[in-house]
C-alpha cells in the first residue's frame, strides 16, 4: 500500500464520517483516460479516493456509511485471471477487504443492484458531484430509483444531497505528520535534482535533454511521477508561464528556468530555479535575479501562522514594486503600482477599481502576473479554499504552500530597457506553516547567486 499503513485510512475515514453525521458518502475512483487510439496516460489515483481508501486501481467505488453501524464498502474490478494477463494483477473485492480493510466489498457488476440498497433509508447522501460525468449519472439513477421505491412506501429516499468534497477538502489542507514526512522527503528529491540539473546544464544542450537529466534523477531517488509537466525554459522562453514545449536549444549567455517537481506516493513537490546556461550569471541578470530573490525571502518570512495568501502576495508585490522603480523598469510611486496590482488580483472587473493605471501606462503586472502562492499536497494547486466568508483565510499549522514570485520581461516589452528584454525568472520553494518560524521544505536546492553558481560548476 505505496508506504502508508492502512491504519492511516481508517483513521481519516472515521474523521470524515465523524463530521459528516449520520449520512452515506460515495467516492468514485479515477478512470483511465485515452491518450491516442487505444494507448492511455499512466493512471493517477483520484485525490480524494486515494487519500480515503489509498486503493491504487481504477473505476473503483468506496461508500462511507454512518448508520447503525460505520462500514467501508469497496466496490472493485473483479479478479479476471486471463485479462491480468495483459493489463496487471488486480486486488478484486478479497483484496480490497484483505489488504485495504474494507468491511464490505464486491465487483463493479454489483453496483446496481447494491447501491439502491445502501442508499435506501438515508437521508443525508455526500458524494462527489461534478468528476465525472459518467458516475453523476449512476448515483442520480440509483437514488432515482430508491425515490420509486419511496412512493410505494417501502423504503424512505435521501432528501440531501450535499457535494462531498469541502469536508475532505478541509481535512486535505491540513496535513498530518506522515504527509508532511512524505512531502517532505518528495521536496528533498526535487530539490536535489534541480540542484543536479545545474550541474548538467551546458550550451547547446536542448530543454528536452535537461528535462530527461532532472526527471531522471526524481525517478531513480523513488518518485514514481512528476507532479506536473515539467517546464524547461531557455532564454525568453521563461516568459511563457506555462512552457512545455521544453524543444529548444540552450543558448550561451542566457538563463534557464526549470519548474519542476516529483510525486511521492501521490504527494506532490513543486519547485522553480532559475540559473544561467554557461554557470555565470551576467550583471543584468544578476540585478533581476537577486530582486526576485530578495522578493521570495519576503514573502517566505510572511509564511505565519495568523498570515494570509494575500497577505504573503502583498509582501512580495510591495518589494517587486519598489525595486522595480529604483531600477527604471516602473515610473512613479512604488506604493501606487503595489496597489493597483494587488487589486487587480482582488476585482477583476477593472472599471469597479477606484484607482487605475493611466491609458498606456506600464504596471507591476506587466512583469508579474501570477499569484505568489498556492495550497501544495496530494494535487499541485491542492483543494481548499482560500477565502472564507468573503475574507483571506488565515494560515494555520500544517499548512503547505508555494512560494514563488517571478519577474518576466519579454523580449517584445518594448516598453522595458531593451537590456533587460528576453529575462525571465522564478524562484519557487515549498514552505510548512508551523507554530512560528515557516520551515522551507525545499531548503537544500541551491537558490542564491552564490550556490547557483557553484552549484552550475558542479561544486
Ligand atoms: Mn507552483
């Protein structure tokens, strides 16, 4: 069971079901998804099932019921000895009770006639409404058919029907102390091969090849996927927030930005790097770098308990503002900038905004146009919610997040220096909120000027 005792499932299963009161919930295991013809993408666990259940097959089913009794049903994909063959061994319903401690469980091709069955004489129904569409399909069909039974008065039929996923998602934001081990240990491989890419990296060398030498070094450690698509970015290809076209050459004189990041036991690591081609950064780069690096050891010491999201974004936007008027690339008041750009990210609706940039005017978003954080765990942007009740909600222990202001000045920024076009830079750590000081998951990848460097010369 991918390193977690099942202990650890009961455990959340009984929370869940403690919160939820007396009720029934469903959970539908991930599906295999096409990638072309009859071939498909390597299977991931659903999130949520997996972090109930840590059941590692598809199409599955679990059933939390809170009655007379607490009972975990399993329904599986049932043994097929001569399909096992071709697509690998499966647990089968004896395994999902032998190995996953399910109280119950049968194959799929019992669905229907046992679902109606559970789902008769409940009236509070929590199911994961909206993943698929395929499974919000069965589950109306069944309740359908307790509510039939309902009128000729032989059973009573759910009468709330309410979207599972806050209450798992509101557990999933804190995390226990064997996830934080787990991402923990996720955040060390990542940080690692990050600091190996460094090392790698030479003119000439394509993306694609030093993408293959960091996720290389994340799979041999233990990580059995990346988190994400991996972003290999040359020169002003940094710019595209989301490149993964990773098929250019690395260019003499330019910086490289890499945004990548292992999964452990579906726990995701994500980090950014920043680093010159040929090992040493020139006196431009360095003077961008060093702004975003000041930025990010800001934003990370707002990473309290007691702090916000925005507020973490807003230590970083006031010092981007500021050293990017001191450097020419803003004009006017850094305080002014730091506003309108923190509002923006506030009332997208630009005309409800009392204060504006001028028609024409250049802004901080022009150059930063991101969030600086978000929740990390089982997902790379992970569930729960950033706002409550209409204000930040406020950071609490065991909290993960990401840490990660950029600065991005495309070479077509004609109203940037023309010195500073082409550059673009992240830098991007995972941090634990703890009681007091944030503990910064990533800490041994090489990140000021002085690593990175030594780090490229293989020191
Ligand atoms: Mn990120």
């Amino acid at each position: 069971m991918e390193g977690f005792s099942r202990e650890v499932f009961a455990d959340r299963r009984k929370k869940i079901m403690e919160r939820l009161g007396p009720a029934v919930a469903v959970f539908p295991a991930a599906s295999e998804l096409i990638r072309s013809n009859d071939t498909t993408f390597p299977f991931r666990q659903d999130s949520d099932f997996y972090y109930l259940t840590g059941f590692p097959e598809p199409d599955a089913l679990a059933v939390l019921i809170n009655g007379e009794s607490e009972q975990f049903v399993l329904f599986t994909r049932p043994r097929d000895p001569k399909q096992e063959i071709w697509t690998g061994r499966r647990h089968g319903p004896a395994g999902a009770r032998e190995v996953f401690g399910a109280d119950e469980a049968y194959p799929l091709n019992e669905l229907d006639s046992t679902m109606p069955k559970i789902l008769s004489n409940v009236d509070r129904v929590f199911f994961a409404f909206g993943k698929q569409e395929s499974w919000d399909r069965r589950m109306m069909g069944w309740i359908n058919q307790v509510r039939t039974k309902g009128r000729r008065g032989a059973v009573s039929a759910p009468t709330e029907l309410i979207d599972a996923a806050l209450v798992v998602h509101e557990k999933r934001i804190i995390k226990e102390a064997d996830e934080i081990d787990r991402m923990q240990r996720a955040a060390r491989i990542s940080a690692d091969a990050h600091t190996l890419a460094m090392k790698a990296c030479s003119p000439g060398m394509t993306e694609r090849e030093l993408q293959n030498q960091l996720e290389h070094c994340c799979l041999s450690r233990g990580a059995q996927a990346m988190a994400y698509e991996t972003i290999v970015a040359g020169g002003a290809n940094a710019c595209v927030l989301h490149y993964v076209e990773n098929s250019a050459r690395l260019n003499q004189g330019d910086l490289v930005l890499i945004d990548a990041g292992c999964e452990l036991d579906n726990y995701a690591s994500d980090i950014s790097r920043t680093f010159p081609v040929s090992g040493r950064f020139t006196k431009t780069q360095r003077r961008v770098y060093e702004i975003v690096l000041e930025a990010q050891s800001v934003g990370i010491k707002s990473v309290r308990k007691g702090e916000t999201v925005h507020s973490v974004h807003s230590s970083v936007v006031n010092l981007l503002a500021e050293r990017l008027v001191e450097l020419g690339l803003l004009d006017g008041d850094p305080e002014r900038h730091a506003r309108i750009c923190l509002k923006s990210a506030e009332t997208p609706d630009e005309d409800a905004r009392e204060e504006r940039l001028e028609d024409g005017e250049i802004g901080l978003h022009h150059y930063y146009m991101h969030n600086t954080s978000h929740w990390l765990g089982l997902d790379c942007h992970d569930v729960g919610r950033y706002r409550e009740a209409g204000a930040w909600r406020r950071l609490e222990p065991g909290m993960i997040l990401t840490v990660e202001p950029g600065l991005y000045i495309s070479s077509e920024a004609d109203y940037a220096p023309e010195a500073y076009r082409g550059i673009g830079i992240r830098i991007e750590d995972d941090v634990l909120v703890t009681e007091d000081e944030p503990e910064i998951l990533t800490e041994s990848c090489a990140k000021s000027v002085e690593e990175v460097e030594a780090a490229c010369l293989g020191r």
